[in-house]
C-alpha cells in the first residue's frame, strides 16, 4: 500500500485536537492502518500556507497527501481502499465536485451570487452532515465522473502531482477559494478530478457571504478574469 499522511491546520491545542476535534478523534482509529498524520495546531495562518509546507516536507513522490478540515469525520473503515481505488483512476481526489464551470462562480456547487445550486446532473459525490451518525446526507451524483471542480472540505493526491506539475497552494486565498483555485491549476495542467465514495461527516456547511469570503472571491475573479 502506498503512504498516506492526513494534513490539517487546527486552531486547537495538541490535547484539544485529538480529544474535541471530529478529525482528531477519528485519526486514532485509523492510526491501525499506518495513516500517517502531519499536523498544524494552533494555527493562524492561511491554510495553502500549511498545506505547501506539508508537500514541501513530503520526500517520496509517490506519498497521497490527504488534505482535509479538521470538522471532518471519517466514518468509513475502507476510506483508505477507496482513496487508492480512486488516484488509479485519477489524479486528484475528493469528496463532492462538479462536473462544468461557470463564469464568476462564487462555489463548487452554485452558479451565481445568489447560491443557485447548479443542475444536479453536474454534481457528483456524496457528504454527510452533522455531529456524528447518523446524520443529514447529501447526495449530489455519481461518484468517479471527471471533474472540474472539487469542494475543498478533503482533496487528495500523490506528492508527485504538485511536484512535477509545478502545483502549489495559492496563499493568497487563506480560508475561502484555495480550493476553487487549486482546480483551476489542475485543469490548466489537464490533471484529473474526480469525487470518491467515502463515508465522511462534515460538521459545519461553510462560510458562504462573509466579509472575508467576498474578499476572497474578489481576489479570485482579479486571478482568473472570470
């Protein structure tokens, strides 16, 4: 089996993390499959920032990075086979994305500032919501589709997909459209997308509309032109 190193940026402390976090409490379970974990307590920078530390740290090129929120559980004892299943197919992976992309698209799943969800026939994956199981579920579409764009709630993929492709976390966007953006450099670099079938529980929905959010997405239309 390849290597698989879990990396998430947490305001928590250490003891916090693995004890009131809904990702801490789970990487002790899958610390039996040999997941490795790089992590980033009390952290209060951007998380590209921690993310490109992460891969820059990361010597083995064939090493899956697992980059994930630390609101998430993973209630899935296969999400490991599921993973590698996928980056066979793929070379990025994530839990919910869609198939197209629209001009000014503010999010993965909306087509305008007003959160019109797009056509659930471009959407794919499945996420669970909620404090624990069991729990709220969305079921967006049918999982391995090639993708345009992925939620940034988890993406994996190997080391060697941002080292030989010259991919980095953009650290401009510190919480809101480093993910957006991010799959726009894998598109620009014709890599594949797509959304695997793990079972995952997300704890919070996102922070659609904030200040901090449409100064995100100010700075993204700016990059993109669109």
């Amino acid at each position: 089996m390849l290597p698989v190193t879990i990396v998430s940026a947490t305001r928590y402390n250490q003891a916090s993390f693995f004890q009131n976090s809904a990702l801490g409490r789970c990487l002790q379970t899958y610390a039996a499959f040999g997941v490795k974990s790089r992590l980033f307590f009390e952290n209060k920078r951007g998380l590209g920032v921690c993310y490109n530390e992460a891969i820059a740290e990361t010597i083995d090129e064939e090493e899956i990075l697992v980059f994930v929120h630390d609101d998430v559980m993973i209630a899935d004892f296969f999400w490991v086979d599921k993973l590698m299943l996928g980056l066979s197919k793929f070379d990025v992976i994530g839990l919910a994305g869609n198939k197209r992309r629209v001009a000014r698209q503010p999010a993965w799943a909306f087509v305008d500032e007003n959160w019109t969800w797009d056509d659930r026939a471009n959407l794919s994956g499945i996420v669970g919501h909620g404090e624990g199981f069991p729990c709220n579920l969305d079921v967006y579409g049918d999982v391995f589709q090639p993708l345009k764009l992925l939620d940034g709630v988890l993406l994996a993929a190997k080391k060697k997909t941002f080292s030989r492709n010259g991919v980095r976390f953009d650290e401009q966007f510190k919480f809101h459209f480093y993910d957006m953006d991010i799959c726009r450099q894998f598109e620009e670099r014709n890599l594949s997308m797509a959304a695997a079938p793990m079972g995952v529980i997300h704890r919070s929905g996102g922070g659609f509309g904030g200040e901090e959010w449409r100064a995100g997405y100010q700075s993204y239309l700016e990059k993109w032109r669109d």
